[in-house]
C-alpha cells in the first residue's frame, strides 16, 4: 500500500473540488437501494450500527447506512492507491456530515466539516474563478456560491455562522475560511424519502481542460444522503466512478 503522499494543490484547481462535493442542492432521488430504511454494515464499524452512533463511510462498497448521527467520509487506501489521477489532483482528505436536531417542526439541519489536502488556498480560487468570468460581475459571495453549486438553488446564502436557535428555512451559510457549511432544509420522512432533497457530495479532482479551455470537475467517488428531524442520517446511494472491484475484491478500471 503506497503512503498518501502530502500533494500541492494549484489554486486554480482547489475550490473547483467543492462544486462537486456541496453540490447540496436540488438532486432528485435515484432508484431505492436494497434495506435502505434499515441500518446496514457499517463500512468502518460493522458492530457500529446502533441510533445515536457515528458512522465511517469510505465507498468500500454501496450498501446502504442509516440512523446515523454523523459520517466521515474518505477513500479507501485500496482505492486511493490505483486512483493515480485523483492521489495528485485530489481537494479533500476527509469529509464529515452531521445532523443537527432543531427545534420546531419545520426545519433540519446539517453541517460539513471538510479536512483538505495540503496545498490548498481556497481565496486564491475564488479570486480565479470569478476574474475568469467577468461576464458574471461577481462578488466573494456570488462566486462562492456559484461554485458550490448553489445558484440555482434559491437559497438564503451567505457567509458566517447559522443561528440554529432561529433557523432561516432553505438557507446556506458558508465560514469565510470554506472549512465548514451548514445547510438548513426539509426533513426527510423516512430514511429512504423521494420527495425530498438529497444531501450530495464528492470527491473530485479538478482541472483544466487545456484543449477546450474550461474546467472539468470530474469525481472519484459520491454519495446521497437525507436527514431527518431528530438529526439521522442515512446514506442512500452512493458510487465509485472509472473503478470496480474484480472477483478477487481488487479495484481495477472500469
């Protein structure tokens, strides 16, 4: 197994990595996944399983995850080491989601904590993106947004910390240093609920297509989840892009 290599990250690619990862907003529900209501395997805790526990997700297969309170997210060292691309390009080390329980009926709540790869100046990026869309007359907020994937949301969205004790429904707010965002949104019924929207996230490996240039935002590996009122989280879906694993259980390209 190789060692994670520390990696450095050119600004331009850096914030282009959050797009995809809190891509939160306005994902319609694939088809229902096997068990989806109930708690499965634990990727990193079989045992782990019970309400009110953490979760460890790492995409070592699809199996559905629920009732938990929070899941960290990363990539399998198996995975991380065929995935040459993503080990050199690659934005995030770990991302962790947790439900927040609010009071009233109206609301959930979730937060994301994102430990990044070294190399990376997510100012730097935004400054970049938005002087490579001057069209767009943009400000810090406008193209913080617009790369997070949040223009076309509707959405409250703005910089600083949420006031939970008064939670604005359908809104955003991101801290200045893009380590942390809390999302405020309908609850889920159910672990498995159609009708509401999913919680997105990925992985990615941004960079430039020098041919066409513009761009790209390809993703590693991604996942779905709902919260619901008491703040349980449930994995719905999620998938592992250009791998799979063989009959020997060994990651190769797809």
């Amino acid at each position: 197994m190789n060692a994670r290599r520390t990696v450095t990250v050119l600004p331009t690619l850096t914030i282009l990595g959050i797009v995809t990862a809190l891509a939160l907003a306005g994902c319609s529900a694939g088809s229902e996944p096997t068990d989806a209501g109930t708690a499965t395997v634990d990727n990193g805790s079989p045992d782990d399983n019970a309400n009110d526990s953490d979760g460890v997700w790492d995409f070592s297969n699809n199996d559905a995850m629920s009732m938990k309170k929070s899941i960290t997210f990363s990539i399998n060292d198996d995975l991380f080491d065929v995935a040459t691309d993503y080990q050199e390009r690659r934005v995030f080390d770990s991302i962790t989601v947790t439900g927040v329980e609010l009071d009233g009926p109206e609301n959930c709540a979730v937060t994301f904590d994102f430990v990044y790869a070294d190399g990376v100046d997510t100012d730097a990026v935004v400054s970049e993106y938005i002087a490579g869309r001057p069209a767009s007359n943009l400000d810090r907020l406008g193209g913080t947004a617009g790369l997070l994937g949040f223009g076309g949301y509707g959405a409250d969205i703005q910089f600083g910390d949420a006031d939970l004790d008064n939670p604005v429904s359908h809104s955003i707010y991101i801290s200045d240093d893009m380590s942390t965002a809390t999302k405020i949104q309908d609850c889920a019924t159910q672990p498995y609920d159609p009708e509401v929207e999913l919680i997105s996230l990925a992985f990615s490996y941004p960079g430039l297509d020098e041919l066409n240039g513009i761009y790209e935002k390809p993703s590693l590996a991604s996942a779905e989840l709902t919260v619901m009122k008491n703040g349980d989280l449930s994995v719905i879906d999620s998938k592992v892009s250009g791998f799979v694993r063989d009959s020997n259980d060994t990651w190769i390209s797809d």
